[in-house]
C-alpha cells in the first residue's frame, strides 16, 4: 500500500464512551495520516454521540437508532467508507 493510500478505520460503538477518549485519541496521534475514522453508534444511551461530535469533529457518525449489532454495524460503517482498505 502506498503512504497515498486511504485507509477507513470503522468503530462500532454502543453505550461505549468511557473507551471512545482513548480510542480516538490513538488515531489522532497515527503516524500514517491517511485515514477517514468513521463511528457507527447502534444506539447509545450514555452520551457517546453527543461527546464524539463535540471533541472529535474529525470522525465521521452515523447513528443506527438501535442497536444493531456488531456485523450490520460494520456494513453500515464500510457502505460509508472511501479507503482502499477498510479497518474494523
């Protein structure tokens, strides 16, 4: 792959915003800058979306209004994904 190459990172998220600081800050900080980190919320009740969009503007949200879960999540996410390689 080339340093030119877009990589999507794809998070699936529910009721998980005590880890997202974490997580999103690792990716803030990759040395390979040619990434697009795309949130897929399935529903949370705990503020996660909110706290994303307020401190990480830089990610891209797309709320499923429930959950779910995981693998339909991740078709949500990579149906919204522009890199060449998808990350889960």
């Amino acid at each position: 792959m080339s340093s030119a190459s877009k990589v999507s990172i794809v998070i699936i998220n529910h009721n998980g915003r005590e880890h997202l600081e974490t997580c999103l800050n690792s990716l803030a900080t990759q040395t390979y800058k040619s990434i697009e980190v795309i949130l897929v919320d399935n529903g949370s009740s705990d503020g996660s979306v909110d706290y994303v969009k307020k401190f990480f503007s830089w990610v891209k949200v797309f709320e499923s209004g429930i959950n779910v879960g995981y693998a339909l999540g991740c078709n949500i996410g990579a149906s919204h994904a522009n890199g060449e390689s998808i990350i889960f």
